[in-house]
C-alpha cells in the first residue's frame, strides 16, 4: 500500500501554499530540532514554553519570506510528557520519533486540505504536549486510500465539522489553537499523512 500511495502523490501536482492560502508563503525554512540540534538548547530548554515562543519569532523575523517548518522522523528530545510513554517488556519507553511535518505559524491561521475527502475523526487530545484539537481527513482517489492529519487546531475547528462530513480540497478545516489549547506549543500545525 505504501508504494502505491507513494507512486500516486508523486504524481499529484501541490503546493505547500495549498495548506495555508491566506498568508502568501510558499517556500520554507527547515527547522532542525533533532536529538544533536544545537537551536534550542539544553533539555530543561525543551519545557520552556516562553523561550520557545521566542526562538521561532526571531526565525520568523529573520526569514520573513518563509514558514517555519521541519520535523519528519526527526528524533527528538521535545517529548517530555509522560504521556507519550509506554510500558513494553523492557520497561518504560519514550517515544522520540516525529511522525509528521510542524508547521509554525501565528495561533488563529487558517489551515485548509490538500485534497478532496471525508472527516474520520475529530477530537481534543487535552493532554500535556498531546495534540489539542485534531481532526483527521480520508482520502480516496479510485484504488488509493490514505489519511491526514491535522494537529494542534484550536477548540473551536472542532465545532466546526463533524465526523462524515465530506471535503473539498481547499476546503478550511480549521485554525491554529493557543497554547492553552493545543498541548502547550508554540502555535504550529502538526501535518501528517497515514496509510491507515
């Protein structure tokens, strides 16, 4: 399945501008936040909410022009909540591997689809560095079938839509939460594409 998804979206003409239309932006600047990245600083760092948010306006400042963005199966020391552990036979283990692409950009930002589909999901992970409101999208284009994800929205994307509801590509899905309501980041979109 995942070589057919592959072989089609190489296929399929998009623009990073297609998820975020209102803001002009169709280049990125890449975000390293890897286990050996240097940006943030130390681990106590990675909890520091303010400094954080202060960090990615000085990117922002400085390459005006670009979104800040980066992230696929980057490892990272940024999981710092428990909740992201589970206990296997060797014990507790964190998770560490990012599985989608970040998206930084002001709380509020209008976030739009890709491609046409219908909603699967919607629900609020209101849990510590969880993903706050999330909604996830099926796609199907004849014999491919593959999902989105969208991650960190805000409460009120979740009212917006409901579970069936059916898509257009360019549709808005929804808006970037704060941090009160998007597990405690600095304001971004967690995208993601899943085969199942």
């Amino acid at each position: 399945k995942e070589k057919q998804i592959v072989e089609f979206l190489s296929g399929y003409s998009y623009s990073i501008a297609e998820l975020f239309p209102t803001i002009g932006k169709e280049k990125c600047y890449n975000l390293d936040l890897s286990i050996g990245s240097l940006w943030l600083g130390n681990y106590e760092a990675f909890n520091d909410l303010d400094l954080f948010t202060f960090k990615i306006e000085q990117l922002e400042k400085k390459f005006p022009e670009k979104i800040i963005a980066g992230g696929y199966l980057e490892s990272r020391l940024l999981y710092t909540s428990e909740e992201y552990d589970i206990v296997g036979n060797s014990g507790r283990e964190s998770r560490t591997t990012h599985l989608g692409v970040d998206f930084w950009l002001p709380e509020a930002t209008p976030v739009h689809i890709p491609f046409d589909g219908v909603v699967h999901s919607v629900a609020n992970h209101n849990k510590n560095k969880d993903y706050g409101g999330v909604i996830i999208v099926e796609h199907q284009f004849e014999d491919v079938s593959f999902f989105t994800l969208y991650g960190h929205l805000s409460l009120d994307s979740l009212t917006r839509i409901k579970k069936g509801d059916s898509l257009k590509k360019g549709s808005c899905i929804g808006f970037l939460g704060d941090p009160e309501e998007n597990g405690n980041w600095v304001p971004h979109l967690h995208f993601q594409i899943i085969l199942s």
